[in-house]
C-alpha cells in the first residue's frame, strides 16, 4: 500500500516535445502517497508517506520510453496514531525492521490520452513483488514560478490486495483492499 502509489504515476505523462528522455527528481515536500481502507463497516482509516525521493527519466516526445523508480523506508508511514503505527509494524502485519524498503520500477508505461497514461511496475512491499498499474495522470508541466526551472504535476491511483503483500491481517473485516492515491511534484534534475 505504500509505494506502488508514489512515483510511478508520475513517469508516464505524455507532454510536449523534447528529443530524450530527461532526469526528473521528486519534490519530496510535495510528494504524497495516501491510501485508505475500511475498518469494520465502520469508517474510512487513512494513511501517507511524505518525504520520500525518486526518479523519473521523461521522454516528452515518446512518454511511453519514460520511466519511474521509487524507493522508501516501511517505518515512514504516518498514520496519525501512534498506536496504530505500532500495531502496522508489528508481526500482524508488516514486522518491518529500522531499514525495510518498500520499492516501485516501472516496467512499462501505456499513453492513454493527451495527459494521462497507465504506468505497469513492479511494486516490492513487504519482501512480495507484484506487478501494478497505477492510472497516471499530468497536471501541469512549466517553468517552476520560484525555483526558475522545469517542474512538472501529475496524480496517480491504484488499488492493491493487502493479502497480495502478506500483510492481509483481519480481512476481511478490516478490508483487504487499500486505495492509493498518489500526487507528486518533480524538477528537472542538474
């Protein structure tokens, strides 16, 4: 549930010309992964990583030859609960150690549209790889009004199986299906 989310929506936009693939990195303090699931009928329970970083080679011209690649610890996860934060690093669920990454690369990236593009890649959570498609899609692509360089947008979504990741504890009371949306900023890497 975690990193599928992040990144790999942002590599495949389709954008205007440009005659390679170009290096973007993530704006880590406007990237976003947030997912939810739902707790016994109840209600809706959320959660996010923030911070992390990644890499997006852009092909304007031919957005499919773009790619993705994103990588985070499990323990960033923020939850909003300390608790609950506990109880997802403990052997109910993830049993995440102090260095457990969770990892999406593209494998492939299908345009869909003017702006919009499904990004396939290998998501590793919870030492399980399974292949993803996250429905991308780009949100504005310009000179960066502060940073004076090319920035790009774009928001992703997904829906993964937790039991896909061995970590489908209480299902299906608590629901094994998570949704994720992602939105990230990325600069034009120097």
């Amino acid at each position: 549930m975690k990193q599928f989310f992040l990144t790999a929506a942002i590599a495949a936009a389709p954008l205007a010309a440009s005659a390679e693939a170009v290096p973007y990195a993530l704006d880590a303090s406007h990237s976003q992964i947030v997912f939810s699931y739902n707790h016994l009928g109840y209600s809706t329970t959320y959660g996010m990583f923030s911070g992390f970083e990644g890499e997006i080679s852009w092909d304007k011209e031919d957005p499919a030859a773009s790619s993705v690649s994103v990588s985070f610890p499990v323990r960033s996860m923020l939850t909003g609960w300390e608790g609950r934060f506990q109880h997802f690093m403990s052997e109910d669920f993830f049993g995440a150690g102090e260095d457990e990454m969770v990892t999406f690369t593209s494998t492939g990236i299908e345009v869909t549209g003017e702006k919009t593009a499904n990004i396939t890649g290998d998501l590793t959570l919870n030492g399980v790889t399974k292949s993803v498609v996250l429905e991308a899609s780009l949100n504005q692509e310009m000179e960066h009004p502060m940073a004076k360089k090319p920035w790009a947008g774009f928001d992703a979504t997904t829906t993964l199986l937790r039991s896909d990741y061995n970590v489908g504890n209480f299902a299906p009371f608590v629901s094994d299906e998570v949704k994720v949306m992602i939105s990230v900023e990325a600069m034009k890497a120097e």
